[in-house]
C-alpha cells in the first residue's frame, strides 16, 4: 500500500459556534491508501477538545501506515488492534486510516460499504439540520431560512440559550432536539431542561462535561426528556457506564476510530437498549458518507456539515431537503473529487 | 434463490453421554441455497432441550426461505431480522439458513468467511476434546485414550461426577475444564466446585439450569472458579443477564442463529468484560468449520464433534492432535463433501 496526506480547507457558509468554540473554517487531512490501480479515501478532522491538532494527526497517519502498509487491508480487526495500541492517543488518525481502508477494500470488492457490512442502504431518511449559537435576530433569520427542513438541532450550552430556544420555537413547527455540548452545571441542567420539556424534544445531548459522571447520573433521576451522551462516549468502552446516565449515544466516526469500531458500537448499544445517533464534526463528504452507509443501524441522524460548508471538494451522498440518501450500489465509499 | 434440503446421519464412534441424555447418532438438517452456479452449505442441529424437532426444522426452514427467497442474499441484516421475527422459536433453522447465505455470499466475492468478517484465520487454535459421561472403567479407558490431546473438557452433572473428575485427573495432566450441562442444585454445585477447585480448571460450564437465575448469582459469590453459560445464553439478549452470574459465556452457531449473530455476540461480550468460548452440538464439519471461521475472537474453543464422529460426510477445518486450523483463502465456508 502506499500513502498520500492532502490538506483541505472547509469554510462555513455562516460562521458556527457551539458552546466552547466559534468556527468560521475548519483545514482537514485527507488520507489516501493506494494498492495497484485502486485508492481509498480516508479523513480525519482534528478536534483540539480531544487533544487533537493536524500536526499530530499527520504525524500519528504517518506512523499508523508504516506499521500496516505490508498487513492485508482486509484483515480490519488485526489492523485496527495495531493502530489503537501504538495511536490510541490520537483515533481520529485511525479513523482516517479506517475509512480508506474501507473504501480500498470495498472497491475492491466492487461493493459498497453498506453492503459489505450486511446493510441496506439508507434512502431518504431523515437528518437534523444544526442551528449554531448566535444573536436572537441571527437564530430567527436562520430558523426561517431552515424552515424547509423536517428536524432541527439547536446549539446550547450559551448564557442567554433559552431564548435560543424560544426564538426557534416560535418560528419552527417540526421535529427538534438541543445540544448543550457539555455547557451546563447540575442546577442548570435541571432548570433548563425542565423549560425545553414543553417544546417536546427528541432528546437533549450531553448537558454536562463528561468528567462529571456523579453529576450526570443525579440528573437522569431528574428529567424526563431522553439524554444522549456525545462527549462522554469516545469509542467502545464508554457504552457500558454511559448507560447508567443516558437514552442513547452519538457515534461519531471522527471520534471513534472509523467504520469498524462503529459499527461495533451500535452492535453494543443496540445491546444495551440504547438509542444510536449517528453525529459529526466539521467534515467534507468523505466523513458524513462513511457514517451515511451505516446510517440504516442509528435511530437519529445528525449528518448535515457537509452541508453546512461551502466548498466541499468531494461529493458522496445525497442531501436532500432534510434527508440523507446513499446511492445504492457504488462500490467503496462512493465518494468522488469534484471537478 | 433454491433451496434443497437433505437429512444426514451422523453416527459416534462412543455414545456421548451428558447430563440429561446419551446419543448414539443423530440426524441433522443439510440446507442448500443456490444461485446460478453457486451453492452455500448449512446445516441444522436440532435439539429437544430447545423445543427443536427435525420435522419442526425442515418446517422451518421452509417457511424461512420462502420469506427471504427474493431478498438480496447480502443483505443479512435485514434478513436476519426477517426469520428471526417469524422463525423465532426455532432459531437452528435460522442458523442453517444464515450459514448458507454466508457460505454463498463469500464464494460469489471468492472470499473466505474471515475474511469477509475482517478476521485472520485461526492456526492451530487449541480446542478441547471432550469425555462425555461413563463408567469409571470406561471413562479412565478414554482418558488415556485422549492423552495425545493437550486440553479435555469433562462432562458432569450426575451423581457419581466427583469420582470421574477424579478418573479424569489420575490419568491426565494437561489443561481441564468441566460441563455440569445444568445437572447440579446449588448446594450441590458450591460443594463439587470446592473440590474441583483443586484441579484448577480453566472453568466450570453451566452448573445450575437457566431458570435458576437467582441461585446462579448466589453461586458466583461462592466460588472462585471461572464460571462459563452454555443453557442461558441463546442470543444477544442474553449476554447481559449473564454478565451477573458468569464470566464467560459459550456461544454455539446452532443455538444463536449463525454466524452474524454469533459475531455480534463476541462484541457485546467482550465490551462486557466477558470471556468467550465457542461450542458446538453433534455437527458435521459444516456447522463445526462455520464456528471455527470466528475462531480469532473466542479464548476458549470446543469444535471437536466432528472428531467424535465416525462419518462426517463434509471436510472443512483441519483437527491435528486437540488443535484446529482453517486452510486459509478458500473461498466460503471452504467446506466440500467427502466422495
């Protein structure tokens, strides 16, 4: 096999703030394995809340493909025991490496990756559309713009968020769910949460820091809305006690290692009698594809950034109105450069 | 797809006697599904301690095919949840289905089913060769008989058990496990364990019936002894409920319902801190070769029945003196019947 690093950089058609961070535009590495004719693609979008910067990233790709460049791509498990044991500190690097060996193989295979993995692939199933934080006339002006669309996510864990949420309730009739991105105390988890029940929410996703576990699991005996633990769940291991504090949990391909350690976690959840959403950072094609062909496995999907971005260089699947669809049988990915 | 089903005979070289009852022979299920040119193999291996009959099985199986006949045969998910919906209480008719889905979908992408599962091919894995239940004379006859082998699985749970544990161990020195097959009360079960104990075996299987959920929990306080669950597992949503009384649980092909939940199931246990063992029940090397495909993932294999007998009609996985290996990059299960 041979290896390529690319960067490229994602602007955001409006800047995207969340509760720790404002993004305006996002560089990314893409990854490319290459055996004979055929190449994978792969990508990794750092995120610095998990340590993670592109300079660490190139480096842990880089020292991830020396040790399985002579390996058999198709021996995933092996391949992924020898990453996490010598990058654990870095998944999104495996992520990246997984990813591409996912589309090399499955190309290889002419078969698509949901395929390869027993699945059916989706069709026109329902994504969320994500609100980030900003100023009352902002969220307005962007609630009536993304009327459009069935299901929203609204961005919280901000001083002055339940206007937030008022400001798009009152402009916005569909389906919704909040995300305070770890941004609460106790007590305010417990207030707010009992001010967006009437606004029937889906779920409310990470309320408080992950480090605050005691925390988490008073407040479930507290609310009655359904809890999805996001950053609390990196890869496989935090299911179990994530279990005793929420509903369901986000699995995010970037965060967890890739396709193969996904799929195993909604084995695991699914399990538990936990609820899967299927979630993502800033990310071109490559990502919220990859996680698209597992999509028929997740309850919610939250796979819009894609969309969100201006200058995707790659297309893959198809974004439609609020709806994800996977063009049924491409084989790998089915991710392409845009000319 | 077409389905052909056939009845063969296997007949032991001992009658295997376990706890509840000895067999001489036995007659499985052989299921055939082809299309075009390709044929997978599967086989079912009834068993009346699950309410299986042959009959109940061909019915079954019928029935099950008929419902999936036009369904993409790689779409083994979807068709998984189809026959267990409908199949639900004869779960080895879904088993002999779903390995010949697999067997035919992995020789259409001319790969082995490892392969396919990401796995590497097990290389002369230790398995345990088991000594079914006898008289003393008879039982010290088959031990050393078996000497060659370094790990024997003693079968218990009758009343004269310690003595041939003892028979067992005079005459033996290399690894020990032992099967109670749900033949002990609880008192009985921490008092033989007690001295048991002292041959320090790898662990005890099954000692209590399943329904004896409350005993079995009370049972691992009492005991230091790795205790393993055959009878209370069936399928994924077993694997929980059992993590509070066992430390490891043994999945059979025919019992969970083949080879994708078989997979599924070693996830869930290992994220559960579980131990796995593969089982199996009177087969041929079809069902035997199918189980040793997940070979990598197990700590602890018993496929040796195939060896028990003395006109398995297939060949598949190569059984060298107590150890198994796969030939690996046979397309398939790789499984052919002997002319």
């Amino acid at each position: 096999m041979k290896l390529k690093i690319e960067t490229i950089r994602l602007d955001y058609i409006n800047p995207f703030r969340i509760s720790r961070n404002v993004t305006t535009s996002k560089e990314n590495i893409i990854v490319k394995l290459s055996d004979g004719n055929i190449t994978g693609l792969g990508e990794a979008s750092a995120d610095s809340f998990y340590g993670e910067t592109n300079a660490t990233v190139v480096q842990a790709v880089k020292k991830g493909f020396n040790l399985i460049k002579n390996e058999d791509p198709f021996e995933l498990d092996r391949i992924y025991d020898i990453l996490n044991k010598n990058l654990g500190s870095c998944r999104v690097a495996i992520t990246a490496l997984d990813i591409a060996l996912h589309d090399l193989i499955c190309k290889k295979l002419k078969m698509p990756v949901y395929k390869y993995y027993g699945l059916e692939p989706i069709k026109s199933k329902l994504t969320s559309f994500t609100i980030g934080i900003d100023t009352i006339p902002k969220i307005i002006e962007k609630t009536l713009e993304a009327k459009k669309y069935p299901y929203l996510k609204v961005k919280l864990g901000c001083k002055n968020d339940m206007d937030i949420a008022k400001a798009v309730m009152d402009n916005f009739k569909g389906k919704i769910c909040f995300d305070a991105n770890a941004g609460w105390t106790l007590n305010e988890a417990v207030k707010k949460i009992s001010i967006l029940a009437k606004y029937k929410p889906e779920f409310i996703e990470q309320p408080l820091p992950p480090v605050k576990v005691k925390d988490l699991k008073i407040l479930k005996k507290h609310v009655r809305v359904p809890i999805i633990a996001d950053e609390s769940v990196v890869d496989r291991n935090d299911i179990l006690p994530a279990s005793e504090f929420a509903d369901g949990i986000n699995i995010k391909l970037a965060k967890c290692g890739g396709i193969r350690e996904a799929f195993k976690m909604c084995v695991i959840a699914k399990s538990l009698g936990l609820k899967i959403m299927f979630g993502c950072r800033t990310e071109s094609s490559i990502l919220v594809t990859a996680a698209a062909h597992l999509g028929s496995m997740a309850d919610y999907l939250d796979l819009d950034t894609n969309v969100l971005i201006k200058n995707d260089p790659y297309k893959g699947d198809v974004f439609d109105n609020g709806r994800i669809t996977i063009i049924p049988g491409v084989p790998g990915l089915g991710v392409s450069k845009i000319k």
